[in-house]
C-alpha cells in the first residue's frame, strides 16, 4: 500500500518494520478502501487541520496509535492493538467538513468541537456495524471515539439525541438500542451543563486520544490560519 508522502515519513518515523506494515495494513483496509473514507482523503472535499486531508490525518493518528499500543502489549500490557487501531480509524469520521461552512447551530455545545465525536461513532456502527457485534468491544469502541477529543470535553446525547444538533441525525433511527445506550452512557458520564467531561474508561480510547494530540499538535497545525480555525472554524488560508 502507498501512502501519501507525510504518512510514509510518519511510518518511517515510527518503525514500522515490514511486517508492522502488513499487520497495520490488515487492520485498516476495510475501512480504509470504503467509499466514505476514501471521500475523506480528498483534502477539497474535507480539509481537516490546515490543507491535510481528513483522511490522512485519520491514518495518522492510526499509525501512531497502533505503534503505541504495540509497544506496550510487547512489555505486557492487557490491550488489544486491534480495538485501538479500529478506535483511531473511526474517531473522526464526523458528517460534514467544518472548515469555511455555513453551517449554524443554536448553541454552542451543538458546535462541530463538541460533537463531532458523536457524529463519527454513529456513522462509524451505520457503515461498519459488523465491528460492534460483540459487547465488550463495542463499549471500548464507543467511549474511545467519543471521548478522543480529552481533556476537551464532548456533548451529552439526551436520551432522543434530539438536542444535539447533529448532522447525521436522520441514521439515529437506525442504530440498534444496544449502541444508543452505550453511546448515552458513556457522553453523559461526569456530565456538566450538556458536555461530558471524562476520559476514556480504556486504555485503548486513551492512546488514541494521546495519538490524536500528538499529531494534531506536532505535525499538523502549523500555520496560524489553521489555529485560528479551531477556534473560528474559518480558515482564510484555504479561502485564499
């Protein structure tokens, strides 16, 4: 598999041995080759952090928590590099591209900073329902993604999600009750004023939300345009 030329240099960076490269590649590829992720790699159509495409920066995160996980399950530690992996590959699988839109919510815990961990578990279970089926996993799965964003906190899903704002609210109807309560569970948990301000329960969800920092903050943010669209959610450099 080729990868674009930041993500071979992250791979290099990280070691990844030929054999990680199969392992890693095994791991991602069904998602990876979906058509919705694969919409996500062009960075016209979801520009992410500055001009990198959502979906390399997903795989980033990806690489960088797989090799984490490796690592720590090679010294002993009770975790499955595959659930984490799967965590990092569906944790920003949000509905619509933030940046430069006219998209208005109501209130300010219904922004795109807040919920777009919500939006990416539920397109996660409509597009890829077979990686929730058995229980334990699907709980590790659910509060990794929703909890990615810590220590920034993550909107409260009433009990109709109806609140929210979302914009993938019409597949709501369509997840099995099993996810809704997981996924209620885990936003409301240390809950104040709507926004949920927990960390993941798994040392799975944990590592990825360390690998989402560490890529966003050290590799991809590095023009003050893209800084001030976290805040904003305009960027005049991609304006320009």
């Amino acid at each position: 598999m080729k990868y674009d030329k930041e993500t071979e240099k992250l791979l290099k960076k990280y070691h990844f041995t030929t054999q990680d490269r199969e392992d890693f590649w095994n791991i991602i590829s069904p998602i990876y080759n979906h058509q919705e992720f694969q919409k996500r790699l062009d960075p016209s159509l979801y520009p992410h952090h500055g001009k990198k495409s959502l979906g390399d920066h997903i795989v980033s995160d990806a690489i960088v928590t797989y090799s984490i996980a490796n690592k720590k399950k090679q010294k002993g530690k009770d975790i499955d590099v595959f659930v984490a992996v799967i965590i990092a590959m569906f944790h920003d699988l949000y509905e619509l591209p933030w940046q430069n839109t006219k998209i208005v919510k109501n209130h300010i815990v219904n922004k795109h900073g807040f919920t777009h961990p919500l939006e990416a578990i539920i397109n996660a279970y409509t597009w890829f329902p077979e990686y929730f089926n058995d229980d334990a996993k699907a709980m590790k799965i659910v509060d990794g993604v929703i909890h990615h964003m810590w220590p920034f906190p993550v909107r409260a899903i009433d009990k109709t999600f109806t609140e929210t704002e979302l914009n993938n609210l019409d597949k709501v109807p369509n997840l099995d009750d099993r996810i809704k309560n997981i996924i209620i569970k885990s936003s409301t948990r240390k809950e104040l004023k709507h926004i949920s301000f927990s960390r993941s329960l798994f040392l799975e969800g944990r590592i990825v939300s360390y690998a989402d920092t560490k890529v966003s903050i050290g590799k991809e943010l590095k023009s003050a345009y893209a800084l001030i669209a976290i805040i904003t959610g305009i960027n005049f450099g991609l304006k320009k």
